[in-house]
C-alpha cells in the first residue's frame, strides 16, 4: 500500500498560498520550504489547481501549469530537470542559452498564463537552478518552488526568496510525522513491496526519471504497473511524454544506498544501453548518458565520451567537463581527451595541472589542424594561469611557424592580439585585431578573440564610436564563455564614458545575471557590476560584490583577479576602511605584472585612494597624476581622462591643461564635465563647482559629485 504521508492539505494553507501567487510581479509565487513528510507536494499541487481555477474563473483564461521535479540523479546533467521542457540552442553562448530555454520553457505564455511548480528545487542541477530564477526575475511565470529544508540548496534557489522574488512559506510536518518516522516508513515500505517493483525502484535509483518505455523494457510493463499501483512510482504525462519518477525521492536513494557499487555497474550498464538505442538530439539526455557510462562496466565509445565532455565544458559546468574528459583520458590518452581536461582545469584556474596535461603531447606527431587544437589552450594557459607571458608569446609564435593555412595563422593572431592588450600594448594589440577581422578566412574563433580585444582596447583608448561594431562582431561569433565579459567591461567602459550610468549599471546585471554560477564566470560578472557601481559612488555594495569575487579570482589566473583588488581596495580606501585597502592594495601589488598590465592605471588609482584614506592628500593627488600619465603613455586616452578627474577630486588644482587636452581626443559627456570640474576648482569658483555636482549626480557618479560639492563649499576633499 502508498504510504500516507500527511493528511490533504487544508484550505487555508492553500488559500495562503494561492493569495501569494496573485501577488505583485515582483514575487510571482511561493516557496515552500520544510521537511520530508510535511506535504510540500500535496500543497503546491492543490494550490496550482486552486491559482489555476481562480484565474479562468475571473480572467476567463486557462492557466497551464507546467511541472519540474528535481532528482539526485538529474542534478549531476546541465538542464537535467528541464530537459523535456526546453530546446536548448547556442550552448557556445551562456546567456542566449539561457534566454533560448526561457522561451521554450514559456512558449507564448507568461506571468498568469503559467504556472511552474519546480519540486525539490534542491535537487536542481546549477543550470536549471538559474533558469528557474531568471523565470521569477523577469516574471515570466508563476512559481511553486518546494525545497527540503535541511539540505544543500543551491543559490539560485536561496536567491528566490533571499532576493524577494518569492514569498518562502515554511511547511511544518503534522504532530508525530517527524523525520524518523519518516525513515521507518521509507524502511518498511521498502522492505514490502515485490521483486518487481524493487527491481522498477532500482532502474530509477540510478536514473531517475525513466521514460516509461524504456523502464517497461529494462523491467516489464507488470512490474511498472504493480509500482504504479503501490504508489511506488508516479508516471509524468506532462509535456515530455510518459516520465516514471519515484514516489517519493527517498525512495530512489534509499533503494541506491541498499546496492553494491557491483550492482550500480550492473544497472548503469543496463541503463546505457537501452537509452543509446534511440539517440537524443538533447544535450541534457546525451551529457545524461555520459554519466551514467562513467558508473557503468563499458563506458561510452570514446568519441561520444569527449564529445560530452566538450559539451558540458560550453555549458559551462568545468566540473563536469574535467570528470568526462579525466575519464576519457585514462581510456586512451589521446590529445582529444587532453583538450577539454585541460580547458577545463584551466578555467578553475588549476594551470599547472592544464599544463601537464597538455605538455605530454609531442607536437612532431600533429596534423596541422590538432596542432592548433593544441597550442591555443597551451599558449593561454601560459599567459595567465602560469604568469609566463614571455614563454606564451614565443610559443605562439613557434606554433604560428608550423601552419601555414591562412584561418590558422589569424587564429593565432587573433590570441596574440589578446595577449598585447592584456599587456598593455593596446595600439599593437587593435592592429593585429582588425587585421583578422578584414581577413575573410578567418572563423569563429579569431573573429571572437579580436573582436573582443578591439571593443575593449577602443574603449580604454577613448575611440568610443567604435566599441560597438567590435562587440557586435564578438557576440555574433561562438566564443569560449568567459570571453563575454572582455566584451561587457568594453561595453559598460564606453557607457561610463558616456555619462549613462544606469544602462551601464543595466548592461553589467545582465552579464552577472546571465552567468553561470560556477567559478570563475560569477566572480567575473561580479566585478563587471562592481566596476559600475564604483563609478556610482555605491561603495557599500561594490565591496560587498567584489571581496568574495577577489577570493575566488585569487585562485585563478586571470587578470580579473588583480583587477577585483585594485578595485577592491579603491572601494575600501573611499569608505575610510584604511586596513582593509592596505591589505587590498598589498595583494593587487603582489599579484600585477604583465598578464593584467593593461590594469596599471587602475592600481596607480587605488594607491591615490588609499593614500587619501590615510589623509596624505599631496601623496593621492601625485598617485593620480602617476596613474593618468602612465594611462596616457600607453594610449589609454579615456583611462587617463577618468584618472586625471579622479586628480581634480582629490584636490588637483593644475590639472585643467592635461584634462583639457586628452578631451579633446575623447569626445564623450565626461570627459566635458571633467574640464569644466577641473577649470573652476583652478580657480575657486564655487558656483561653477556646484554646477559640476549637479551635472555628476545627474550621470549617476554620485560620490565625484559629492567630491565636486564639498568643493564648492570649501571643504576639504575626499
């Protein structure tokens, strides 16, 4: 017999939650969080039906409600719980992904119209955890999220009712129902039902859900029947066909947990086969049975076992990528197993370890093509994850001696251009770039590199009408995920410039937004955000972005990582916290060279801070003037317009003449109300002053305008 839980939800339980799901847009619906045996699914089923009924009712339209249930198997597979709802496109592009999967999962409808009930949302894979929020965020659908309350629940998840997007409800189980009982009933129930059903119970331990067809043929169509029946399993019609999940998710790891790891092999092996007889053009469902091979006795041929690996590494979850290509490597050992373990190692910025894996390769022994397959990782590697920029640069070029088809030599090109940048030689690093982008054999790849170099380096460089033409080649072109964000820092770079704050405030939400939310990719869309939010004077909030993103980017070398400090302690330094920027300030110091030279002015900055924190006004003010020379020297006009601003802040009453001149190279709102800041702090005009405050509040960069307005009144800076 089923066990029973609880009792029928009572209706002032589901009246509580259906008043939540007709709230404001803002928090389209309810979490309901608590423990096994409470009558978390009860509920959001009687509510959805209730919120459904409620709707047509008053409204005359019929609300569908789409349902997605998370299970300890599908958590280890991007979009594992989503699969059967979504068309995943583009998966070289993180955040259309994400926008594709939103649309397909909504198709045509949204906010009353739809009504999504994610059960155990902490068995969510990272994801369809995003997914999820992204639908509460934009209000695209009504939500009934249930989560276990004492288990891992994945952020995005928390974020639901952390951010207020949804209204947390916690479920208390009735009198008695604690969860020992729990455990005893699961024990019991377990323990009585037949060989035919444990055997159904089994499968979906290991693979959870099953299409029925293929549990029937894996089983008998009587054994799955028989589970039905003793409320073993439920069977899902919804959208994706007939989808067999376990009664309760208990079920299935209570069944897995009573199994040898021989016996997993057995059933996993069993599994593989069966669902390699009709191949799905799903990503999910291919990365799904990538998996479960690992668990099995055969594993996958080797190609498929790479090409997953490959695919999980676009989706950007690095973790899975390094245990399908490790895997694939210990079969055979060949370059095409080492290329995604090393991408993937890289990405979690465990360079030495990349490094080795790709140093085995003898490059004698290479095609042209599998040569540059293999010296483009290598070569990137180099440059940041080890801080060998020399060797990286002489290695290009070697590689570059050895091919001689033309998209190859761009390619190459178009990573050296993204070298110059990184180093500092901007003016070198736009002509190699546009020399690939005129090229016509150039592809994807080196489209993407120097598109990407070119939008950023002519932000910097002042060339401002140009940062979108060049992004708008990058983001058209397939590209590793992380490259979006060298694209974002030039887009949001020109819209400060510009004095329009809140579209670059916009701009940088949607990269952090659109994320992925394993490491690195967060903590880089974190300091994109904090970067505008620092240009805005909210010191409070970038800190609160920047110090977790500057401990994860630490680990890894990418000149993110030196940037989050010298940003972090400039925010620091601007909120009288004089320890805590010293320290910034010592680690950015230690981590800067000539991967992240492109960032010198930014750390000549943060000295001018600190030092401004400690009341050393005359040493701020010659950091400053440092920074904006050394931007200057290296063709970073705008950047050293911002610095020499930045100068007049701190006090800088000689430098109208140095602002003046580099403005008019610079032609952007700023760069005019710096003049104007500049000239009438050189001659203590008061009114002029108070009109620069009202010209900065109004572009959004609030503490500059409250720098400018202590000013006019004669107080000191800072």
């Amino acid at each position: 017999m089923p066990i029973e839980w609880v009792a029928a939800p009572d209706e002032a339980s589901v009246e509580r939650i259906t008043t939540a799901l007709a709230g404001p847009a803002k928090q389209s619906g309810v979490a309901l969080v608590g423990p096994d045996g409470a009558g978390k699914t009860e509920l959001a089923r009687a509510a959805a039906m209730g919120f459904s009924e409620q709707h047509q009712s008053e409204k005359n339209q019929l609300t569908l409600i789409r349902w997605v249930t998370g299970t300890e198997s599908n958590r280890a597979v991007p979009f594992g719980a989503l699969h059967h709802l979504i068309d995943v496109a583009e998966i070289g592009k993180p955040a259309a992904l994400l926008r594709a999967a939103r649309d397909s999962l909504t198709r045509g409808r949204g906010g009353d119209d739809l009504i999504l009930v994610v059960d155990d949302a902490h068995e969510l894979d990272d994801l369809s955890a995003t997914l999820v929020y992204q639908l509460a965020l934009t209000g695209a659908a009504r939500l009934i999220v249930t989560a276990r309350a004492d288990s891992a629940i994945p952020g995005a998840v928390a974020a639901l009712w952390t951010d207020d997007l949804l209204t947390r409800i916690d479920v208390d189980p009735p009198a008695g129902a604690g969860a020992d009982r729990v455990s005893g009933l699961i024990d019991g129930f377990l323990a009585g039902v037949a060989p035919g059903v444990r055997e159904v119970l089994n499968n979906l331990a290991v693979a959870e859900p099953l299409p029925k067809v293929d549990l029937a043929a894996l089983t008998c169509e009587e054994a799955v029947a028989d589970a039905q029946a003793a409320g073993a399993v439920w069977i899902s019609d919804r959208d994706g066909g007939e989808l067999v999940y376990a009664g309760h998710p208990r079920y299935a790891a209570a069944a897995r947990a009573a199994l040898g790891s021989d016996a997993i092999a057995k059933l996993c092996s069993a599994v593989v086969a069966q669902l390699s007889q009709h191949p799905s053009d799903h990503v999910s469902d291919r990365l799904r049975l990538a998996v479960l091979a690992l668990d099995s006795d055969a594993g996958q041929p080797l190609n498929d076992a790479v090409a997953a690996a490959t695919e999980a590494l676009r989706l950007g979850d690095v973790k899975l990528a390094e245990r399908l290509a490790r895997a694939a490597l210990e079969r055979s050992g060949e370059l095409a197993a080492r290329l995604p373990l090393a991408t993937a190692l890289g990405w979690q910025g465990r360079g030495r370890e990349a490094d080795t894996v790709l140093a085995a390769v003898d490059p004698d022994q290479l095609s042209q093509p599998e040569l540059m397959a293999w010296a483009l990782p290598r070569a990137a590697n180099q440059f940041f994850m080890l801080d060998e920029p020399e060797r990286a640069m002489a290695f290009l070029q070697t590689a570059r001696n050895r091919v001689s088809a033309p998209a190859a030599r761009n390619t190459l090109d178009a990573l050296s251009a993204t070298f110059a940048m990184n180093a500092g030689n901007l003016p070198r690093a736009v002509a190699i770039a546009t020399e690939v982008l005129d090229s016509p054999a150039s592809e994807d790849m080196a489209v993407a590199w120097a598109a990407s170099t070119g939008s950023l380096c002519s932000a910097r460089m002042g060339r401002l009408d140009e940062v979108e033409p060049f992004a708008g080649r990058a983001l058209a072109a397939e590209h590793p995920g992380l490259l979006r964000f060298t694209i974002g820092l030039g887009q949001t770079t020109a819209l400060l410039m510009a004095g329009d704050l809140p579209r670059a405030a916009d701009l940088a939400q949607q990269f952090t937004d659109f994320a992925e939310l394993q490491q690195p990719g967060r903590a880089i869309g974190d300091v994109l955000l904090a970067h505008v939010l620092l240009a805005g004077g909210d010191f409070a909030a970038a800190a609160t972005l920047l110090s977790p993103a500057a401990a994860a980017l630490d680990r890894t070398g990418y000149s993110w990582g030196p940037l989050s400090l010298m940003l972090l302690a400039t925010t620091l330094a601007q909120q009288g916290d004089i320890a805590g920027a010293a320290k910034a300030l010592s680690r950015a110091e230690s981590r800067h060279g000539t991967k992240s030279a492109l960032f010198a002015p930014e750390l000549g900055l943060a000295r001018a801070w600190s030092r401004a924190a400690r009341r050393d006004m005359p040493g701020a003010i010659t950091a400053a003037r440092d920074a904006a020379k050394m931007a200057e020297r290296g063709g970073q006009s705008a950047v050293a317009l911002r610095a020499w601003h930045d100068a007049v802040r701190l006090g800088d009453v000689h430098a109208a003449d140095p602002l003046a001149r580099i403005a008019e190279g610079v032609d952007c709102a700023i760069g005019t109300i710096a003049v104007a800041h500049a000239r009438a702090l050189a001659i203590g005009d008061a009114a002029a002053l108070g009109a620069v405050a009202d010209a900065l509040a109004a572009a959004g960069m609030h503490a500059a305008a409250a720098d400018a307005a202590a000013q006019a009144s004669g107080q000191p800076p800072g």
